[in-house]
C-alpha cells in the first residue's frame, strides 16, 4: 500500500471521527439549563434506546429506533402521554387513542413512512407474546415515520418484524448513538445528511429537579440556523423553490420524569415546535412534524386492570410548567443539532448522495459571530 493511499484512508478515519462528536465538544453550548450526565433521552431515568440499522448493497438505507418508556410491562403499565401535531403530513400509528385516552402502552418505534404496517404489527407481537398479556385481545402501538425515499429503496419495504423487535431487544440506558442509525439512517436536513439526535436538561432543585429529554429524527428542511447564527445565508445554502426541497419530517419524542397529566404534557409538546423553530424548521406543507410526550413518573404509571374505580395521581401545577417548557425547547434545539453534527455523508438509492453537514466551514461562521468557546 502506497503512502498517498495510507494518507488518504487516514484522512478519512479522521474525518468520520471528528463527525461522530457532538455539539459541545465544539465548544458551542445550547440555551441556559444544565443537561443530564449523557445529554440524552436516556437520562431520564428507566428510558431506553435500541437501534436496528439497514445498509444493504447500494439502496437500502432505512432503520428502525425503539425508545421504552420504561423496562417493565408496558401494556400493564402504562404511561401518561400526549401527541402534538406541529403539521400532520404524516402517517403516525395509534394517535386517535392517545388523544382519547392519555397514555401509551407500547414502546414508541420510528422507521420510514412505508413500514409503519410492519412496525405497528411488530409492536403487537411484542406485546401478545408477553406471558403476562395473555388475555389481551386489543393493542394500541405508537409507531411514528420520516420517508427516507431519497436515499432508500422505500418501496422495497426492506424493515421486517424482526428488525423491529431487535430495536425493542438491544434498547439500553445511557449513551444513545446519533447520526446515521436505525430510522436516521436515510434522512435528510436542511439538504445535509440529518439522522438521530438526543439531548437533556435537568430543572434547577428548587423548581423541582425534574428532567426532559428529547430524541429526535431529522428529515426536514427550511432555512438553517445554529444558536441564533444564519448559516444557511452564510453558506448559501436555503431552499429557493419553497416546494419539495423545504418538505420532509421530523418525529420528536420527549419524556420527563415530571408527574405530569396528558393535558399538560401535551402542553409540554408543543413547545418542542418552538425547537425545531429556533434552528430554521419551518413544518412545511409537506412535512409531518410530530411531538410524543411522556411523563415516566412512577406514582402516575397507569395499571390495565384495577380494583378501584378511582386513579389517585400526583401533578404538577399549571404554574410550574415553565421550566420544563423550557427545557423541552433547548433539549429539542440541541437534538436536532447533535443529529446534524452526527451524521456522516452518505450515497444511497439510484447513486444519490447527501453531504454531512460541513462542520469546519460552520465553526468558521460561528467564531465570526463569537459563538464558540475555543477553550474547550
């Protein structure tokens, strides 16, 4: 092997590398809240993440991503829950009883919009196949889907059961892998590669010390922004048509361990619109742009089956939502941005390719308006 190949293999192992870092270790800091110790869904506590992804030959590129709630018996426990739509051009699986009901009871799946049959029949068998639901003769499943059509063979249909009930099976607490995996693996933002993105935030102590994470799947488009910076004008890089290049989706998924009613958690959802909003998301006529929001608060989880006809819960008052609405809308913003800095370029369907994100040239940006801490 010759130097100049070894040098440019080199050059491209650093180059994956440093797309594999997160926002922060840039130096460029979300908002004013504190996060968690991983910065991710996971740390609220007893959530889980699994990723199944799909790279196969030259046109398969699609995944499935499972978050669990909690560990336990979903379907038995179940957890209080709302579902907002920011623009419902979208094929979200099980809204109707969420909407009427208040609560989920089956781990949430995202994958591409034509799997969403798949997933949703998966998640039934996840949940019959239970020993402890044997008697269960009715399944509400929560499948939420970005199509990843540009760089996947969607009509392939290539996302089986199977994948989806490993994406149950190898979910896991802690670190949560972003970028070109499991339903990230194809999607596209603001015309660079986009993907999984997760963030947190911890409330101060005296206003409860309750926790929100978000995680993200990115497959949307408007006129991206970084902490307030234009980069998109800076990079000249912004949708000119205002029809399919602004199109796509973006599937949010928020839990806190906050004790927290439906009707309030859907509060909760809607700020993470204002998120998406604050890095140049604009829910576009063709995008499908949906917040699920749980509270995983033990004292609330809801049983199937009970004696008593009465459900005693403890909430939070209307009057301490404001932080946790806040720290529903920096744990958004950053979630989508961990996504972006994630992910790596990728060649897809039909030799199509989208770039990542070009990071040096938007460090760049970001140091002319001294938005980078370069001590760190």
């Amino acid at each position: 092997m010759n130097r100049t190949l070894v040098f440019a293999l080199l050059m491209i192992s650093l180059n994956l590398s440093a797309q594999k870092k997160r926002l922060r270790d840039y130096g460029i800091e979300v908002g004013v809240l504190k996060t968690g110790a991983n910065n991710a869904i996971t740390d609220v506590e007893g959530v889980k993440v699994g990723h199944t992804t799909l790279i196969k030959g030259d046109n398969v590129r699609t995944g499935v991503t499972a978050i669990l709630p909690h560990s336990g018996n979903l379907f038995q426990m179940k957890v209080p829950a709302a579902i907002y739509l920011g623009n419902g051009f979208g094929k979200l699986a099980g809204y109707s009883q969420v909407k009427e009901l208040g609560n989920i009871e089956t781990p949430i799946i995202l994958t591409n919009t034509l799997s969403v049959p798949t997933a949703s029949n998966a998640l039934i068998t996840y949940t019959l196949s239970n020993p402890e639901n044997q008697n269960v003769g009715s399944v509400n499943s929560v499948v939420g889907e970005t199509n990843d059509g540009y760089l996947n063979d969607i009509r392939g249909r290539h996302v089986t059961e199977e994948d989806v009930l490993n994406a149950i099976k190898n979910a896991k607490s802690g670190k949560v892998e972003e970028g070109n995996v499991g339903a990230g693996t194809g999607t596209i933002c603001f015309q660079y590669k986009g993907g999984i993105g997760t963030a947190s935030r911890v409330i101060p102590k005296s206003f409860g010390g309750y926790t929100v994470g978000v995680l993200v799947q990115t497959n949307f488009g408007g006129v991206f922004e970084l902490n307030g910076v234009p980069i998109a004008k800076a990079l000249d890089n912004y949708p000119r048509s205002y029809t399919y290049d602004v199109d796509g989706s973006c599937m949010i998924i928020v839990m806190t361990d906050a004790p927290l009613s439906p009707r309030n958690l859907e509060r909760l959802a809607k700020r993470a619109i204002m998120g998406l909003a604050k890095t140049g998301g604009i829910a576009s006529n063709g995008s499908g742009d949906y917040v699920i929001a749980a509270s995983t608060a033990k004292e609330n989880l809801v049983p199937h089956q009970s004696k008593s006809l009465l459900q005693e819960n403890k909430e939070l008052k209307n009057d301490a939502m404001s932080p946790l609405f806040l720290a529903t809308i920096e744990a958004t913003e950053e979630a989508i941005l961990n996504s972006l800095f994630a992910a790596e370029s990728m060649t897809g369907r039909d030799g199509h390719e989208i770039k990542a994100l070009p990071i040096e040239q938007v460090l760049e940006i970001m140091k002319r308006y001294n938005r980078v801490d370069e001590k760190r």
